[in-house]
C-alpha cells in the first residue's frame, strides 16, 4: 500500500478516456485499489478516479463519513466502483459545490442529476447496483466524469462560481475535493 501521486489539471492524462477493467480479484487490481484508498484517506478526499493517479482504468472509490467538513452531506458508503455505468433517473438536477484532489485549494458551482441508478463491478467481480440521491449521486457523477476526461470546471455554468475556497468560504474549514 502506498500513497500516489495525484495529477492535477493541466496533465494531458486527466482527459484520456479510461478503458474498462478486464478482470477483476486479482493481486494487481486489489493493491491497486489499496493505493487509492490510501492516497484518498491521506488527502480527506470524497473520492478518487484511477485516472487522477495516471492509471486510465475505469475504476473509481468514493465514501464520506459523516464529517464537520462536509457539513451539508449525508454519509456516502465507501464504494469500489468498477467499470460503471450511470443512468439518471428523472430529470431533475441541483447545483452543489464541488472540489477535486486534481484541483487543489478550488471549489466550483456544479449541476448534476439528483437521483441516479448506477451499476457496475466490485473488486471480486460481484454486482452494484443501486438507486441514488442528493451527495451520494453527485459524488458518483464527479467522479465517473474522470473516466471520461471530464473534470468539474467544463461542467460549471457561470464561471464566475469558480474560485479559490479560501476566497469562497473565508474562514471555514473545508475539504479539498
Ligand atoms: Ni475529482
């Protein structure tokens, strides 16, 4: 278990579309997932793609405990979420701020769908299959963007909702993605 190094925006690597995962429970795919794991936990992140860590595998983790610095998000389950696929259920979206490991130090006003059904793999190969909301459903579509190249600021409406967290939220403790 190690922690990686995250590229940040600007690296060519963050915009490669990765391609999907041939097999899952093997020693390789498990330590590579370890990594991650490690590499988020050190950071706080919500998330983390294997693209942010120059690995083009559509292969994502997130979770989110319930933390002060996140004060307005329920707890996300921690999630290995292999080779997804994303359906919105409904229409309906809501603009929520988001940061990323790969921008460090920003924060940005983001639409996504509110409620999401999304599929995929374990790391033992074994179904996911779940009906999402609010936070959870953002989280997955932030993070399922890095496997297609898309970073969070392409999805921004008005860029004058983009900025430094400092500037944003003066004086408030928050995470970095
Ligand atoms: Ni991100």
């Amino acid at each position: 278990m190690a922690i990686r190094a995250v590229l940040r925006m600007g690296d060519p690597r963050l915009l490669e579309p990765a391609r999907p995962v041939a097999r899952c429970d093997t020693p390789e795919l498990h330590e590579l997932i370890a990594d991650m794991r490690d590499t988020m936990a050190a950071l706080n992140g919500a998330g983390l793609a294997a693209p942010q860590i120059g690995v083009g595998l559509q292969l994502v983790i997130f979770g989110v405990d319930h933390n002060p610095r996140y004060p307005e998000a329920e707890p996300v389950p921690y999630t290995v979420l292999i080779n997804p696929i994303l359906t919105p259920i409904g229409e309906e979206t809501e603009d929520g701020w988001e940061g990323c490991l790969s921008l460090p130090g920003m924060r940005g006003l983001v639409p996504r769908y509110r409620n999401l059904r999304y599929r995929g793999l374990d790391p033992h190969g074994d179904a996911i299959d779940r009906a999402v909301s609010g936070f959870h459903s953002r989280v997955v579509q932030h993070e399922c963007d890095h496997l297609t190249g898309i970073l969070y600021p392409m999805r921004i409406r008005d860029l004058r909702d983009f900025g430094f967290v400092e500037e944003l939220f003066p004086g408030q403790d928050v995470a970095d993605d």
